[in-house]
C-alpha cells in the first residue's frame, strides 16, 4: 500500500504545470543533503536550511525539477533573520509583492526579487544580534486530497543541495531548472 501512496503523489506532483521530473530521494541521497546543507550554518551569514531538514525527517521524501512555470509558493521561501526571531530581509515571490514593496522608503532591494529593511531608531539599538539565511518549509496543498498521508511539506534545498540533486538524478545543469523537495508522512506513522 505504502508503494500505491508514493506512486499516486508521484503522478500528482507530474501533472502540475512546471514539473519536469519527480523521484523518491534514496537515504544515501539525503544522509549527503543533510551534510551539505549543514556545512553552510558555518558561513559567514549562515544558511540555516529548516525546511530541508524538516523534508529529510519525514517517511517519505520527493525531488521535483521544476520550470518557472510551477506555481509560486505560498510565502517567502528565503528570509534574512536574525537569532531573536526578527525579519531583516525576505524573498519577495510574486509581481504583487514587487509593486507592494517598490516605492516604500523603509527597504532596500538588493535584487528584483529580494529586499532588506532599513533599520529604525528601535531596531538599531537592539544590540548585537547574529544575521541568518533562513530557508523555511513551505506547504504543499496539492497532496492533501491524498487520504492516507500527512504533514505534507516542501523546501528548497540550497545552491550546493539543487547541483547535488541535480548530478545525482541526470537532470541538467540549467540555471532556469530548480529542484524542490517534497516530504510526508502515512497516517499510520504519526
């Protein structure tokens, strides 16, 4: 049965507009994940990959290539915090976003689709706080009509994680392809 469940969110996951390829992620392939995004929580502004880790946690854990095509995700999948939980920066994911953030005073963009707070009086007194990439999970509605599986989640993994996927499943090196992963759980293994 569980064979049955993977199959049937395998052939979902193909027939959304933008997906190029789905595979079950091997436990060789996520014990190197884990150990390549962990690497990078030593960077100078270190990339804490949460939603990567939570994918990796689950049962069962998918790779997506994707197109531009696919759909936008419901949030930000990238956010500059710091160690207290505050939002310095954040990924802006849709043509909205742009226009909602692009004659504000108070952002500076650091590219088309990324921007930066400027800090206030409040915040610049704060003290020293330690800056973070933050890479968040992100929800995956198109699995929930699934009925016997849970705590559906996707994420991103980082540049060095989507070229190891990417070496590992044969897909191409192209800069306009991107891999997402996207974990659950069965019913039965809550």
């Amino acid at each position: 049965m569980q064979k049955m469940v993977v199959e049937n969110a395998i052939k979902i996951i193909k027939s959304l507009k933008g997906v190029v390829d789905v595979q079950e992620l091997s436990d060789e392939d996520r014990k190197t994940l884990l150990k390549i995004e962990s690497s990078r929580k030593d960077d100078v502004v270190p990339v804490v990959n949460e939603g990567l880790d939570e994918c990796l946690k689950k049962e069962f854990c998918l790779v997506m290539l994707k197109t531009e095509e696919f759909r936008n995700p419901s949030k930000p999948t990238v956010l500059l915090v710091t160690d207290k939980g505050r939002i310095l920066g954040q990924e802006l994911i849709s043509p909205e976003d742009k226009k909602k953030y692009a004659d504000r005073n108070d952002v500076y963009f650091l590219s088309n689709n990324f921007i930066v707070f400027k800090p206030d009086t409040m915040t610049r007194s704060v003290g020293v706080e330690k800056e973070l990439f933050l890479l968040p999970s992100i929800p995956f509605p198109e699995l929930n009509e699934i009925k016997e599986i849970s705590n559906v989640v996707s994420g991103s993994p980082s540049t060095m994680g989507d070229a190891y996927i990417k070496n590992r499943c044969n897909y191409p090196d192209d800069p306009h392809l991107a891999t997402i992963l996207v974990a659950f759980s069965t019913k039965n293994e809550e």
